[in-house]
C-alpha cells in the first residue's frame, strides 16, 4: 500500500508542476487558430509558412501543435479525411459535430494523440490542435489535454476573408 500511495503522491506533484506555471495562449496570424498552452513548455520556431506552432513539455516527452490551414474540399469530403487515422495511428475515439471533430487514440510510437478541428470562416478554414504524449503518462495529461482542447478557438487570419 505505500508504494501506491508514492506513486500517487507522485503523480499529483507532476500534474501540480505541470499546471505551476499557469497558461499561455498562442494564436496564429496565418489563419487564426488559438488554444492555450502550458506556460512551460517550449515554443518551436516558426514555420516558413507561417501555419502554426508546436509546443514541447519540459521533459520533451510531449508534444502540441496549434495551427491552421486552408479546407481543400467540401465539408463533408473534408470531416471524412479528418476521421481516417493517420500513418501508424489506431483511432480508439472519435466525435464529430456540424463544423467540428475530434480524433483520439495511439500511434506507433506507442504515444497517444489527441487531435481536434474546428471548421470557420464560412468552411474555409480549419483550426487545429494535434497532441501527443506517453501513454504511460495518460493520468497525468488528461487534465491538460482536456484545458487545450476547450480552450481551442478560431480567429480571422490575415489576408482571408470569410464568406
């Protein structure tokens, strides 16, 4: 029992530390998209495109990227593509709503990933937030997965005009 009572303690120090630093925001110019992220992680340099971000834990075992792009096809060719697992993936959960979806599941390297879109500007473009993290760690990011995930959010990016 005290070796379960350790490792609880421990996991609670990790998700405290984790939420110590409090929340950042980040929103993309390109294309609007905006989620939280935990103030101690690292910001990744900018892309040429200008697309979006990512964002690594202290320890590097966990990864989040914000962003967003232009929606090629119809809404429903769109959500279809959006709902196939990506190379290595198995996608164990999967939710959709009229100008939304979300994706979750593991991925070859053993990670799980936490994927969601939001469709805006009259279904021209997608914001994003695609998350990876240890499986081993899942107790400890839930929490964190579920504050990036509410707290993604679509803006106008510059040079687009909505329909």
């Amino acid at each position: 029992m005290p070796i379960a009572r350790l490792a609880l303690a421990a996991a609670v120090l990790m998700t405290t530390a984790a939420h110590a630093g409090g929340w950042k925001t980040y929103a993309n110019e390109r294309f609007g998209a905006a989620a939280d992220y935990p103030s101690g992680w690292k910001m990744g340099p900018e892309p040429e495109n200008n697309d979006g971000r990512w964002f690594a834990s202290p320890d590097g075992r966990a990864k989040v990227i914000i962003s967003g792009n232009f929606a090629l096809e119809t809404r429903e060719a769109e959500m279809d593509q959006r709902a196939q697992p990506g190379n290595g993936e198995t996608i164990t959960y999967l939710k959709k709503g009229e100008d939304w979806i979300v994706a979750s599941g593991k991925r070859a390297n053993g990670k799980i990933f936490y994927r969601k879109s939001l469709l805006s500007c009259g279904d021209q473009v997608w914001n994003n937030l695609d998350i990876e993290y240890p499986a081993d760690d899942k107790a400890k990011y839930d929490r964190l997965v579920a504050h990036m995930a509410a707290s993604l959010r679509a803006g106008v990016g510059y040079n687009i005009t909505c329909k």
